[in-house]
C-alpha cells in the first residue's frame, strides 16, 4: 500500500513552489544551484523540499539561498524569509542593516565587506549572497556628503595607494584570489577608507579612482575564490566610488567585471545588460584598448544568450581592429590590461559559448602558450578550460595532456574556481580512465585538490 504523506504545515512555501510551476526535485535544484554560485555544496533533493512543506526548516545559513533561488523564480527582489513561511533572520549583508549594495554610503559600504572579509566572517559572507537583482541599478543615487576627519590625502597618498595595488594585483596574478585577500581587504579599510571621507580638492577624484581599483581587486579575488555575493558587492562599491570621481572607464571596467561573473554563473541577459552599460559608459576618447577589452566582453556576453552568433563574431572582428591599433602601452595599468593573450582567451570563452569546442581549443591553447611566466593562476584557469574543450571533443588524451603541463601553475595556487573546474575535468573523463595516460592525469588532479585541500590552498 502506498504510504500516505504528511499534511503540509508550511502553504507559503507551498504556494510559492506551485505559482513557479517547480516540482520538488526542481526546487532542490535551484536552491543547490544558488548554493554552488556562494561555495556551499548543497545536495538538497525532492525529499529535503518535502521535508521543509511538511515543518522542518533549513539550516540557519542556508536559509537565504533558499531565499534568492525563490527571488529569481518568481521575480520579486523584495521577497524574504517570511514569504516562504519561515522567521526573518537578521541582515547581515551591509553596513546599517541595508542589503541593497546599490544604497548608502560606499565608504561604508567598503569598510563593512573589508572588516567582514579581513576576520573571516563566513556567516556574513554566506548571507550576502549572489543576487541577479542586485545586477544594476534601478535609480540614480545621489552623491554622499561626508564628514570624516580632518586627515586628508594629497599626490603622494595616491600615488603609493595605487603602488600597493600594482603589487596586490602581482600577487592575485601568481597565487589566486585565495591567498592574502584579507590583506588588501585590511589595506583598503584602515588605510584607504579613512581618506576618502577627509579629503577633498584636486585630490579627492584621484583617491576615489585608486580606492575604486582596489575595490575592484577585491571583487575580482573573491570572485575567483567562488565568493560571488562578496565579489558583487566589491565590483558594485567600485562602481559606485568610480561614479564619485565622474571616471566613467573605471566605471565601465567594473561593469565589465560584473557582467563576467554573470555570464560565468549562468545569467546570461544579465551579463549582456551589464556589458552593454559597460559600453555605453564608455567616453567618447577612450583608449582603442579600452574599447577593444569591453567590445569582446560584449561579444562572449551575446554568446552566452544563444542568439545572435553572427552579431558576436562581428563584435570579436571589431574588438580584433581596436586592439590592432592600440598605441597605449600595455603595461601601462593592470584594469584593462587588454592584450593579444587576453583576446585570444575571450575569443575561446565566446566560441564555446556558441558550442564551437574545436576552434575554443585553439584559442585557449594560444593564449595559454603567449602567458607570462608571472601570470600562474591566469595559465591554470585557462589550461583547464583548455581541457575542457578537448574533452568536449572527445579527445580525453589530450586533455590529460593538457592537465599535466599545468603543474608547475597549479602549484601554490589558492582558487576556488579552478579547483571546481578541476573537479569537473575528474567527472568527465571517468569513462577515460582506463587509458594509462588518462588515469596518471586523473591521479595527479587527485592529489593536487587532496593537497591544495590540506594545505588550505584549494578550499
């Protein structure tokens, strides 16, 4: 006889599953999908969904992914825990109780996420997810009046700001987004943060940009440690003390930012409308560089929809020209560095998007070959998506191949995002490992995410 279910005791989470139209393994799949985007490796199923209809609740911190999945399924930005029958928890996510990161003061905003960040504060963190609505803004806002003290920054603050951040940006270069984050986090806090509310005149614009750039780092760290609401919310202050300094390409680069992450968690409208800004912010004048670096943004983002394929390729042809007749130098500043390498990697990223593997292959092969030798975990994150075209291919060989030239990489590299990458490249050649070579590469990944795991590298 068939066992007779439980009454359900929660019909707001009822109601809400039923108007998306989701059944339960649906609802499992998108709480875990959310859950993956903010480093929890959730493995909720129909039953745990059951579970939750009929009085039980969620772990405390898991709650709020819960909460965004439902956000995004029913469109509802505003949408909270009581909504789907469970009590409110506390705001963790910005400073004075505020989650829109688009709200408030930046200075505030930059202090609270580098504190939280610089301690660790995982239940922060983890609160202060990813969420789509919080993509662009829905308003202008208005300009901060500040009162700070009466320290104030002049040429030389600045210039050593942005020397600190040269070297930070080194570093994330060689070991990851992983490593030393909350260093750059206390740096931007306690040293940085403090001017921007004393300093005023000739000066305030060039400290807002320089503080607007380490902001950026931090969001391009965290992204790469698979701290995505943390990253957004970086990338978000970076634009909004950016605007401050009316400097519309610092703008425009973190915009770009903010689209690369959509498009990399799967929000690919999103990402285009974020590239898009990114582009129109563009002022007239701006570097053929800087053009060419948003341009093939635009290009991977209209990829990643799955329409307009031929519109991308133009875009890639036309990021091509203005790179060609680029005359700034290219080590002039590490925000839109934009070189042949980098092109060669977004041409990869947009033909897989258009599911062309073969000629992706190429791409992330040439640009993996022309990387310097500083630009370690730059090398491994590509060699790994190089191994992925391969083995969409078929070709398990040479992405074994692949996978073994990247030791050297690989090694003292703390990124979130190539160890799931790593993982995934495991789980897609198991049928592989009878072949010698495939299994001495699949026993080398092993141990490489056993060691990076112990040693606190590959979390």
């Amino acid at each position: 006889m068939r066992q007779r279910l439980r009454p359900v005791t929660n019909p707001r989470l009822h109601e809400a599953i039923g108007r998306i139209g989701w059944s339960l393994a649906d609802t499992a799949a998108a709480i875990n999908q959310v859950g993956l985007e903010n480093g929890l490796g959730l493995t909720y199923g129909a039953g745990s969904v059951a579970h939750w209809l009929t009085g039980t609740m969620p772990r405390a911190e898991v709650i709020p992914i819960v909460v965004e999945a439902f956000t995004r399924g029913l469109g509802i930005p505003t949408l909270t825990a009581s909504d789907l029958g469970w009590p409110q928890l506390p705001t963790l996510a910005g400073p004075e109780g505020l989650d829109d990161p688009w709200s408030g003061d930046p200075v505030a905003w930059i202090t609270h996420l580098g504190r939280d960040d610089m301690l660790d504060r995982r239940t922060a963190l983890t609160a202060g997810i990813y969420a789509i609505s919080a993509a662009l803004p829905a308003r202008p806002h208005p300009t901060i009046v500040r009162h700070g003290p009466a320290r104030r920054a002049g040429a030389s603050d600045i210039t050593r700001i942005r020397a600190m951040g040269d070297l930070f940006q080194e570093m994330d270069d060689q070991y990851g987004g992983g490593h030393a984050r909350s260093l750059v986090a206390a740096y931007l806090t306690q040293h940085v943060a403090p001017l921007l509310c004393g300093t005023t005149g000739r000066a305030r614009p060039g400290l807002f940009i320089a503080a607007a750039e380490l902001a950026y780092l931090l969001g391009w760290m965290a992204a790469d440690d698979l701290r995505t609401g943390l990253a957004q919310r970086y990338y978000i202050q970076a634009v909004r003390l950016a605007e401050e300094a009316d400097d519309r390409t610092m703008r425009s680069t973190a915009l770009r930012s903010l689209s690369v992450q959509a498009i990399e968690l799967g929000h690919a409208k999103e990402g285009l409308a974020l590239a898009e800004a990114a582009a129109e912010g563009l002022r007239r004048g701006a570097s053929a560089r800087k053009r060419a670096w948003i341009t093939g943004m635009r290009a991977e983002a209209l990829a990643a929809t799955g329409y307009g394929s031929h519109q991308a390729r133009d875009l890639l042809r036309k990021a091509e020209a203005d790179l060609e007749h680029a005359d700034s130098p290219p080590e002039g500043e590490w925000t839109g560095n934009y070189r042949r390498e980098s092109f060669e990697h977004q041409v990869g990223l947009t033909l897989a998007q258009m599911g062309d593997h073969k000629a992706a292959e190429e791409h992330f092969a040439a640009s993996v070959a022309s990387r310097r030798l500083v630009e370690r975990r730059t090398k491994a994150l590509i060699g790994a998506r190089l191994a992925e075209a391969q083995l969409q291919q078929l070709h398990p060989e040479a992405a074994a191949h692949t996978v073994l030239g990247l030791a050297a990489d690989l090694d003292g590299v703390s990124s979130e995002r190539i160890r799931q990458t790593l993982i995934g490249i495991r789980r897609a050649w198991q049928p592989y490992r009878p072949d010698p070579f495939v299994d001495q590469a699949d026993r080398f990944l092993a141990e490489t995410i056993r060691s990076a795991t112990h040693a606190g590298l590959l979390p």
